[in-house]
C-alpha cells in the first residue's frame, strides 16, 4: 500500500529507488558498527545477495503495482518458498525428497487458478504479474546463494553491508530520474516522498532487522512463517483500498499455501 500511495507523486523508479535509500541510511550505523566483521573477499557475494534479495524486487514490485493490486502482488509473494526449492535443485543442484515436488506442483496449480478465477486476463496483466513472480525467484536465488556460499556471514551482516552498498546506485537512479529537479517541497511530492522513506525504514530497515531477530531467538521453522503471513496481511490493505478480493482468489491463495507447507514441513 505503501507503494501506492508514493506512486501517486512519483514514477515507480523513484518509490523504489528513496525505499533503499532509506533503507541503507538508517542500517549505515550497524554497518560502521560492525566494518571489522566486513568479509572483504565475500564483498561481490554480498553485493549479489542485496541486489537479489532486496534491490531489484523493490523495483519489480512498484513496477508490477502500476498495473496490479497490491493484494494480488501480496498473494503472489507466497510463491518465494517454492521458487527457492525449484532454483536449489535445478542451479544448486541440491537433492530434495519427491514429496517437496508434489508441493510444488500443488503450489503452482493454485497459481493457475488464480488466474483462471479472475477472468478477463490480458497479455499485459500477466506480464505485469511476472513481474512480482520474477521478484520471488530473486528472492530463492538469494536464500540459496546465502545459505551455499554467505554461511559465515551473519545475516544481519549480509543486510546491513548490502544496503548500505546499495545506497549508491539508489541515490544515482534518483539522479538520473530527475527527482531532486522536482518539487520537492509539493503536497504531491512530499506526501509520495514521505510514504517511500516509510517503506524504506519500517518495510525493510526494521522489518529486516526484527525478521533476523526472529531467525536467531525463534528458529528458522518458526520465522518462516511469515510465508503465510504476508498474503493475508495484503489482502486486508487490499479490503481497506476497496480493490477487488473475492472469495476464489483467496481459496486458491489457501492452494498456493497448501503447497507451500507440504514442501516446507519437516519428515
């Protein structure tokens, strides 16, 4: 919704772009904090891993959200747990027992139906919805490239040191967007300015660091929760934003989840 709404006054190159900004600024006192940990010969590793896990899903995201609900794009975002299994075993090489395909299967058969239910689906809508499954993809590539090569890298780390990084080429993408030969100081410009900082600091900064906070003091199965999470709480903003939720689309989300715990769930 965040997303939205700083599109309202700026391109979505823009939201995206003053999201990591943002970001990389409030995380670059733990960065300073911790540069004697910095793993020097890991550093394109670690770039890699921001670019896949947060860079470009932010732009895909906005991009996607110019022609898509934000409800939609929160479903589709349950895919990432599937997507990951799918990128081990075929770019990782990384044996996976039978059942985990049967989850996967089921997942993208309630992918399918999403579609299906919605109806009056155009070439250009599903375009603009790859674009949010491409995101998920960046997001499994990042998970394994983390856990196969980034192990003795604490996560908060890999975050910290990649968005801090990556406040360069954000600030250079608002450069070459012309965002500061805006208005800076509308109504319009301030109030999309404002809710893209909001994303940056609350939607990644902090959700970032109370996530890995999560990972260390609950567990990896527990925090992995948030799979199921996310869909739902995008659908509520959904309701609230009066986009259009109908009780199909959220029995395919149940699928799509379905899937996602089988593949998931432990022997």
């Amino acid at each position: 919704m965040l997303m939205k709404e700083g599109m309202v006054g700026l391109s979505p190159y823009q939201v995206a772009s003053i999201r990591m900004l943002s970001a990389g600024i409030i995380l670059v006192p733990f960065a300073i904090r911790d540069l004697k940990k910095f793993p020097v010969k890991k550093t394109g590793l670690v770039i890699l891993s921001g670019l896949l896990g947060s860079f470009f899903p932010a732009f895909l995201f906005c991009i996607a959200e110019t022609r898509i609900d934000g409800s939609l794009a929160g479903i589709l975002n349950a895919l990432t747990p599937l997507c990951t299994l799918l990128l081990a075993v075929f770019f990782f090489k990384t044996p996976i027992p039978a059942r985990k395909f049967v989850g996967i299967v089921i997942g993208f058969l309630g992918l399918c139906l999403l579609f299906i239910v919605r109806g009056n689906i155009n070439l250009s809508y599903l375009s603009y919805s790859g674009l949010v499954i491409l995101a998920t993809l960046c997001y499994g590539a990042n998970v394994n490239l983390v856990s196969k090569h980034l192990k003795e890298v604490g996560s908060f780390q890999i975050a910290t040191y990649a968005f801090t990084i990556l406040t360069i080429p954000s600030l250079i993408i608002l450069i070459l967007t012309g965002y500061f030969s805006m208005p800076l100081t509308s109504k319009e410009v301030l109030y999309a300015t404002g809710a893209s900082v909001v994303l940056g600091i609350f939607g990644t900064a902090v959700a970032s660091i109370l996530f890995y906070v999560l990972v260390k003091r609950a567990g990896i199965v527990f925090s992995s929760m948030v799979t199921y999470g996310i869909p739902f709480v995008a659908i509520f903003w959904g309701l609230l934003a009066h986009e259009e939720i109908t009780l199909a689309q959220a029995g395919c989300l149940c699928i799509i989840l379905f899937g996602v715990y089988i593949t998931t769930k432990s022997k």
